[in-house]
C-alpha cells in the first residue's frame, strides 16, 4: 500500500463500517489512528470530523477515512479545512479517479448505501492509487482559498 498511516472518523451510523476497514488495514500493516465514534451511539460526526482532518491537514497522519450515513455530512464538514480534499466514494471508479485526478487525502464513504466489502474494496483502491499530477496540479493547487 502506498499509504502507511491514516486516520479514520466516524460517526454511529459509519461505525460499523469504520470497524471494518480498520481491522483491514491493520491487517496490512498500516497505522491507524481512530478518532471515533466508538459505538453505534448516536453521535454528531462533526465532533470526530474536525480533530480528524486537522490530522490530516497537519501531516500527523498522510491520509483519511471518513464514514457516516449517506456520507455527504462528513464530507462537508472536512472540506471545511483549506488543506483537505476530500472525496465522496461510493465506488471504486470514483476512489480511484479522486486519488489519480484531484489527489485527495480524505475518502468518505456512505456507509448506509455500500457494504462493507464495497467498502473495503474503495479504501483498498484509495490507498493504493498514486496521483497523477502533470495537468491536475494546477488544478488543485486552485482549490483552496487564498
């Protein structure tokens, strides 16, 4: 995997998903950081979505996991942060094309609308595809506000 540590946010509808791909990736050896939630509890995702993405803004960690319910909350709430781009998945083409094209460090997943093997399958690809670079870079250097 290209990605040797990141960092996972949930909130109780993302949880079980969370769970998921955090026992996959620790399976292969890479350090994971769980901000939360711990529980199926309902919970409010931006509370486990801001230290996560500040992480990830701040390089502690190189790159994010992100889940709640249709995925869209959590997403908004880490492209608060200028140094984030994140990416709502919801399935492999799309991971691979945010990682190659736009060089995204967050991946959100809907965690009520895939399962947790399409799940896994879309962080596998997120953290195994390069970016691309050469046109693309312009482009996102663009993204955040100056």
């Amino acid at each position: 995997m290209i990605f040797k540590s990141i960092a996972l946010a949930a909130d109780h509808a993302g949880f079980p998903v969370k769970e998921a791909i955090k026992s996959y990736l620790e399976s292969n050896n890479i350090t994971v950081k769980d901000f939360g939630t711990y529980s199926e509890e309902s919970t409010d995702y931006a509370d486990y979505a801001h230290p996560m993405a500040t992480a990830v803004e701040n390089k502690d960690y190189e790159i994010g996991i992100a889940i709640c319910g249709s995925g869209n909350g959590i997403n908004m709430t880490v492209n608060k942060h200028q140094g984030i781009r994140a990416a709502l998945c919801w399935n492999v083409e799309i991971s691979e094309m945010a990682r190659l094209h736009n060089d995204a460090n967050i991946c959100t997943v809907p965690g009520r609308y895939v399962t947790v093997e399409q799940a896994i399958n879309i962080v596998d690809k997120f953290v195994n595809t390069r970016f691309e670079g050469g046109r693309h870079q312009k482009r996102i250097e663009k993204i955040p506000i100056k």
